[in-house]
C-alpha cells in the first residue's frame, strides 16, 4: 500500500517535472557533501561500535561524527601547552559566555562576592 503511494506521487512529480523544464526538477537531490572513508578496527572495537550504535538507534557513520567530534572539543579543552594558548582558550571561553564586555569594576565585584561566600561557609557552623 505505502509502495503505490509512493510511486504515484513520484508520478505526479515527474508530471510536474515535465512542465517546469529540463534544469528545474523537483525531484534534484542535492549534492552530496559527505565523503565515504574507510577505517580499520580491532574485531572487539567494531562489535562495540556496532552495539552502541544499535542500542542508540544510530548509523555508524552518525556514531563516528559523533565520537570525532567529542574528541575535537576535549581536545579544545584540554590543558593548553603555552600561556599564548591559555590566554587565546580563556578569551574564547569568555566570548562564549558573554562575559568579555565585563568592567574591571565588575569582575572585581563578582570576585569579592565568591569570596564572601566562601568565607560564610568555612565560618557557618555545621549543624
């Protein structure tokens, strides 16, 4: 039943086609962005791979774009070699957040206002 639907409404597009001209169709896919690699895996890691991708209802295409780009972001995050690359990650961070446009009067209030905290805490007594 959903296979004759199908193809009549491939029927009724390709009609269409005909009256919007050779370089108009309705039905041109886009084209294709991805690549098709090839990758080697340990027996075990592919059985997990395929696991994992099961159990999350996932291609395997959309489990390694996935594991690729957690892999970009941790190491994004990780611990930077140089204070130039320190500097550059805080900046970023910053930009993120949206607190770049902070006054040094205000960084210094919200600086003051942790510690504040801080102090009630270690001087409260524990109940």
């Amino acid at each position: 039943m959903v296979e004759i639907a199908v193809l009549e409404f491939v029927e009724r597009r390709s009609l269409l086609d005909c009256k919007k001209g050779p370089y108009e169709s309705v039905l041109a896919r886009p084209m294709r962005t991805a690549k098709t690699i090839s990758i080697s895996l340990l027996p075990r890691q592919l059985e997990s791979a395929e696991r994992i991708a099961k159990k999350e209802n996932r291609t395997m295409s959309e489990l390694v774009g996935e594991a690729l780009r957690r892999y970009e972001k941790s190491a994004r995050t990780a611990a930077p070699g140089t204070l130039a690359e320190a500097v550059s990650l805080l900046r970023e961070d910053a930009r993120a957040k949206g607190t770049d446009k902070l006054t040094m009067r205000e960084i210094n209030a919200e600086v003051a206002a942790v510690r504040r905290g801080r102090r009630k805490k270690s001087h409260s007594p524990v109940a």
